[in-house]
C-alpha cells in the first residue's frame, strides 16, 4: 500500500520543485530495498529526512504531503518494517551465492 501511494505521488508530482521530484523518487527506491529486504538503517533515517525536506520546503501540498503516510507508517508500525529481517539488516551481497545455480548449468 504504501508503495503504491509512493508510486502516486512521483507519477502525480509536476517537477517544478526538486524536494518533491527527488522526494519521491526516492522513497520509492527505499521502499523497494525494504519490500525485498535488502534495507539497512542508513535507509530508514533517509526515508525521515527526506519526508522532513519534502514537508518543510515543496512548494505545493502534495509535495508537502506525500511522505505522510510513509512517516506515520513508520513511527506506528516500526516492526513491519524490521520483520522478517533479523541481523540481516546490514547483508552483505554474496555474488558467488547468487550464481551458484547459473554456474552448475552453465557448464
């Protein structure tokens, strides 16, 4: 859901103002680190200080608006945003790992 909204936002934004345009692209960036786990604690403080800057200087409401949901998301749900992924907060990308399987038919 809120990836959606984020979706809204970025498609609905005019461009005029760089916190807004930047904003939201890249919390949707952040939103999809965190749908497929690879999020780390440097994207959550990303994600509030961007909704800080999107709130304090966009120059319309929906600028000003669009990390709404996502802040408040994340101050009353902290643990959806954590479940599921543990100490792996901070993986590390196993390229062997993650061609393992490519490699055995590969040959």
């Amino acid at each position: 859901i809120l990836l959606n909204f984020t979706n809204f936002f970025k498609e609905e934004s005019c461009g005029v103002c760089t916190p807004c345009r930047a904003g939201n692209f890249i919390l949707q960036r952040k939103l999809e680190k965190i749908k497929m786990g690879l999020a780390q604690h440097s994207d959550y403080s990303d994600i509030r200080q961007w909704g800080h800057i999107m709130q304090t200087a966009s120059r319309c409401g929906l600028g000003k608006t669009a990390s709404n949901t996502l802040l408040k998301a994340l101050d009353t749900f902290p643990e959806f945003f954590t479940a599921g992924q543990g100490d792996g907060l901070n993986r590390k990308f196993d390229l062997k790992k993650a061609t393992e399987e490519y490699e055995k038919f590969k040959s």
